[in-house]
C-alpha cells in the first residue's frame, strides 16, 4: 500500500529537549516536504526536498532542520523545541509539486 | 509576495445542490493549480490539478476551473452530500523553486 507514515502521531515535550520526528515514504517520490498546520494559518511549508541531499527552506524554516540522507526518509529536526513550534505536523511526498500525499499529522506539544 | 486567498468562512450548502468554492492569488502566475480535500485532524487528500493552458477539468462529480485573467480558480461539487463536507484547500507553485504555498482553506458542510 503507498503511504507516507510519521512518527510519534502525538509527542508532549518540555522546552528545549531535542526531539525529532521521522516520515518515511514507500512510493520512490523524490519531493518531500514537512508543513505545520496552525487554526487559520493553513498549511505552511517549513522545509522541502528536491532529491537525496537537496533541501530547501520554506516559509518557516526557523527552529527546524532537516536532512535527505535516503530517497524514502525525511526527518524532522527540533533541537531546541519552544512553546510557539506546538502545532499539527504534517510530512508530504510527490514525484514534484503536484499530487502531494500526506502522512497522518503528528500533533505536538512544546510545554 | 505570492499568496493563495480561500474564503475563510465555512460555506453551508444544502445536499443535492452545487457548492462552489474559490481559491484567488496574487503576485504571480501559477503553472498549475491542485484542490485538495482534508477531514478533521487528517492529513489532506489530492483531488484535482488544472494547469493554466486548462480552462477546465472534471472528475465525477468535481469541477475546477482556472481564470487567468481573473488570478482565480473555482472548484465546484455537483449534486453534493453530507459526506462532502470537509475544508477544501488550494496549492501551487509559487514559481522559481520547488517551494509550494497553500491556501487556508474552507470548509464546506454539506446540509441533509
């Protein structure tokens, strides 16, 4: 079955505690893309992936790192969590920028 | 700078008639457009793409359209039911990049 799939789905943390989240894609997309969804904000790109090794920012890249080691992974990087990066987390694959599939969110807490 | 605007206000619409939902942008000429559709606490779903050479694209009951002179384009549901309502969201590629900006979406209730 293709599908993206994040990990943890829920994750309560402290402020400043490392945390990372994986996504990881079964369908050999090269375009990947990690987005924050906030109440009536929408969807904000943080940081996208062209290909292995090839990483962008987006429209939110503060506080998040990214890397593109393997064509499948695309993990999200906290090093330094604060209170304002509590959201719903959401990572995308697609052969480009069209036809985007979506993992399952992972909601997030920074207390 | 390259926005994407949806109407931020939730559209009711009683079933069987058509919903009609708009996605405007502005500062830049999108090579396509895609609609999308997301439930409560899900990820979002691809529904439809329609490039600007495309003045329309049907698939079952979904309709989209593209207005080049208007920056704008329209999706429509025909013959709709409770179990379309969801918020709708709009994307493109702002152009020069691999980037992608998203509208907020609207959520559409579709009334038995």
């Amino acid at each position: 079955e293709a599908q993206v799939t994040q990990n943890p789905r829920y994750l309560i943390t402290v402020t400043g505690k490392k945390l990372t989240v994986t996504c990881s894609q079964n369908m050999n997309h090269e375009y990947m893309s990690w987005y924050r969804q906030d109440p009536g904000l929408g969807l904000r790109q943080i940081y996208y992936s062209m290909n292995v090794e090839v990483t962008d920012k987006g429209d939110v890249p503060e506080g998040y790192k990214v890397s593109r080691k393997e064509k499948r992974n695309f993990p999200l990087i906290l090093e330094s969590p604060s209170p304002n990066q509590t959201s719903l987390y959401f990572c995308a694959s697609g052969l480009a920028t069209y036809e985007q599939y979506f993992g399952p969110g992972t909601r997030l807490t920074v207390t | 700078s390259q926005k994407i605007e949806q109407n931020s206000e939730a559209l009711n619409i009683q079933e069987g008639k058509t919903a009609t939902l708009t996605c405007n942008y502005t500062n830049y000429s999108p090579a396509y457009l895609q609609w999308y559709r997301q439930d409560p606490g899900r990820g979002p779903v691809f529904l439809l793409l329609i490039r600007e050479n495309e003045k329309e694209k049907r698939k079952e009951r979904l309709k989209v359209t593209f207005d080049t002179t208007l920056k704008q384009s329209l999706f429509h549901i025909t013959a709709s039911q409770p179990a379309d309502s969801a918020t709708y969201l709009c994307a493109s590629p702002p152009g020069g990049n691999y980037q992608l900006i998203w509208g907020a979406g609207t959520k559409l209730i579709i009334k038995p």
